[in-house]
C-alpha cells in the first residue's frame, strides 16, 4: 500500500481524458450552436469558453498528475 493508498492511478488517467475531451466537445459545440443557430445571452456564450477550457486544462493535466506525478510521490 502506498502512501496514498492503493489508488488505481490508470483508470483515474482514463477517467480524467475522457471527461476531459467530455467537456471540450459540450463547450465547443454548446458555443457553435449558440452563436450559428439560437440566439442566447453573452453569459451563456461565455460559460460554454470556460466549459471547453476546463475541459481543455483536464484534458491535458490528469495523465500528467495521475500518470507521472502522483505514482512517483510514493
């Protein structure tokens, strides 16, 4: 058991991705549709950019802390 317990340290890389590019997808093509086809406020333009940059920071981030960082801390 490591020091953080026995975390399945794959799995949560797995995880991370696909909600990840989950996010990405929804951001992107929530702000595509809204400017193209429907007519919606500033605000909600605005929360599809930071669901598709959330998205983008998991996307990028969670194999590198759950693939490389957090396996060599222990």
């Amino acid at each position: 058991m490591g020091r953080y317990g026995s975390i399945d340290y794959p799995s949560y890389v797995k995880r991370g991705v696909l909600l990840g590019l989950a996010l990405m997808i929804v951001g992107e093509m929530g702000g595509y549709l809204a400017e193209n086809f429907f007519t919606v406020p500033a605000w909600e333009e605005t929360l599809f950019l930071l669901v598709a940059g959330v998205g983008l920071l998991a996307f990028l981030l969670s194999p590198i802390l759950f693939g490389v960082v957090l396996p060599l801390t222990e």
